[in-house]
C-alpha cells in the first residue's frame, strides 16, 4: 500500500500516494512484444490524472502517444532497422500532489528475417570468429587475467578457482582452449570479447540483436552432477555482477543424460528439461536484446547455428530492471563466460559474435 501522508493541523485526515496498475506490466521490468501497434491498459484511483510516455532507447527520441493523459494510450513503435528497437514506457498517476509510476522496456521486434524472425531483408552479419584450435600454447592458466594470441588476434582470458577447484584452463595450439575443472569446486573463465569490437557501443547494442557463440568440443561430464554453465556476465565471474548462462548437468542418471536450466548469478535457476541426452559437442548461444534482455540455445555438434530469438528452443534467462533515462545497458560491458563443475572436460574451439541488421 503506498504511504499515508498526514497533513499538519489537519488531525486525523491523511493522504496517500494513487494507486496504479498497469495490465501485463511490472515496474522496473524488460518485455519482448510485436513490432507495430502498441497500447497499455491502466488502473489508476479514480480522480487521479495520468501520463504515458514513451521514448526510443537508443536516441532518447520521444515517440508520439495517442491518449496518453487516458487509462487506454497508444502508438507505434519504432521498428529502427530491420531488427527493431528497444523502448521506454513510463505512465505516472497524480493526485492531490502525489504520484506513482510504473516504468519497463518493451523489445520490440522488427521486421527482418532470418534467424531474428519475420520476414524481410535482414541477415546476420559476423562482427567477430576467432579460431581458438590457431591459439598460441601457452599456460596452464589457474588464475589472474591472460592475453592469447590467436593469429593475429589477440584476446584477453581471465581465470578463476572457487571452492577448492584444482582445474586449469589450458590454451593448446591445434586443439583449442582445454578446460579441466578437478577437484570438488568449479572453474571460471572470462572471454572479453568486447574489447575486440568497436562496433559494440551503446547505439549499436540498444538497436541490434547480438548472439555470442561458445563452440565446446570433446564434452564430457563422468558424473553425476557435473555441469556446465555458458552465457554472459557484467564481470569475469558466473555468480556475481550480472550473470545469465545456459545450465547442463550431468543428472539422475549418471553420463548419459544432462539436465537443462537456466541461470542467473549464483543459486537462481530455472527448469528447462531433464533427461536430455549428453551432449559431447555443444554450442552455447547467449542473445542479447535490447542491450538488456538475454535468451540463450544450446545446440549439438559444432556448426555454429542460426540465432532465433524467441524461438521454440531459446530460452529466456531474463533482464534486470532498466531505469529511466538509462545511457548505459546492461550489457554494454560484459564478457562471454564458461563455467566448469567437478570433474568436467570440454575443449573450446571458437567464439564468435554475430549481429543482426
């Protein structure tokens, strides 16, 4: 319930913040819709005015709403290029001087084809592909942050043990990067690919959809309950800043059958299936939309494959809030991250990113 205010000399007579409600819609929250015409459904107290507004992430521009003093508003949304456009959407209630809002990002999808869905002109572009099995021998790397140098590439690899891990990660020239996680912890390893992209910018990362490929070969997961963790993080870790991977493990039934969740952060996961059948070789897809939504794939063999956002087996890991007149997305600054469990091998043997445009 909002606060009660109580006003000076006026005994037991108080007043408090409207209430408001926006159908579908959580304050602080990031939602995926259809490209065209859009309009919200509002409960405000009666006797409160009200004002939608809404405004395109990418440039600040505002976007003409029809309605928007009533509890209907209305309007169109950007579609940008061929990949749509992420958006603002504030709706503040006011009465006797007091307000509430409720403010969230709608993606709105565009009108492209390809893997981003629709039909149109658009394609995925390749921004960057490295060829980890070309990196120079070197390690084995336990901790700290290490460049590789993968022909005339280079990339920086940055590497850490949590609770008693004894693993490594092991850059192998014709093979790729070898990650062994022994030992009863895990093993993190950080790939800032950022750095390597001076198309990825705040424009760039609000309008386009981006997808970071983790090709994994020789996958193997001996027992039960070891895991695999692959997708984006805001820091070099799997468990802080803001983290959203994809989550295999090894489950009930021993080697042969993995588990599939999704995760946010340290214990924050979610369900996708168990019983699917282990994979040796794997891509891990992380999707970006809006600079702030992930969904993630995961894909068996080593093609990469094409990205589909809000496909039937891309999985939401979600978004955190977004704030008004936010210039930095969340994942403006991030880094692909592949987290090893127990006693799980896998060798890395590309990364790449793609765009949609």
């Amino acid at each position: 319930m909002p606060p009660r205010l109580f006003l000076p000399g006026g005994g037991a007579e108080a007043v408090t913040q409207p209430t408001l409600s926006v159908a579908g819609r959580v304050d602080g929250e990031a939602y995926t819709v259809t490209a065209g015409s859009r309009s919200l459904s509002i409960t405000a107290q009666s006797g409160a005015t009200l004002l939608t507004t809404v405004e395109q992430a990418s440039t600040g521009a505002s976007v003409a709403v029809t309605g928007a003093d009533t509890t209907t508003p209305s309007w169109t949304a950007p579609a940008g290029t061929t990949v749509g456009e992420a958006c603002n959407v504030l709706t503040v209630a006011t009465l006797a001087g007091l307000t509430s809002h409720v403010g969230f990002t709608e993606y709105t999808a565009g009108s492209g084809g390809g893997g981003g869905g629709g039909g149109g002109g658009g394609s995925w572009s390749t921004l960057l592909d490295l060829d980890l099995s070309s990196v120079t021998s070197a390690g084995p790397y336990t901790s700290g942050t290490n460049t590789l140098t993968i022909g005339t590439d280079t990339i920086d690899l940055t590497v850490t043990r949590f609770s008693g891990a004894t693993g490594s990660v092991t850059p192998t020239n014709g093979t790729g990067l070898v990650f062994s996680a022994n030992g009863p912890g895990t093993l993190t390893a950080a790939l800032d690919f950022v750095a390597q992209l001076a198309q990825w910018g705040r424009a760039a990362v609000s309008q386009y959809v981006h997808a970071v490929h983790i090709v994994c070969d020789s996958v193997a997961m001996p027992s039960v309950s070891d895991s695999i963790m692959g997708g984006l993080s805001t820091n070099t870790t799997h468990n802080s800043g803001d983290s959203r991977v994809f989550y295999t493990t090894a489950d009930g039934s021993g080697p042969t059958t993995e588990r599939w969740r999704t995760r946010n952060n340290t214990n924050n996961s979610a369900d996708i299936a168990t019983g699917q059948t282990a994979r040796t070789a794997r891509v891990i897809t992380a999707i970006v939309i809006g600079g702030a939504i992930v969904e993630v794939m995961d894909t068996a063999g080593t093609t990469l494959p094409t990205p589909a956002p809000g496909g039937a087996s891309t999985y939401t890991v979600g978004a955190d809030a977004v704030g008004q007149l936010d210039s930095t997305p969340q994942y403006l600054n991030c880094y692909c991250v592949l987290n090893v469990a127990f006693g799980t091998s896998l060798t890395v043997t590309r990364l790449a990113v793609q765009r949609y445009e």
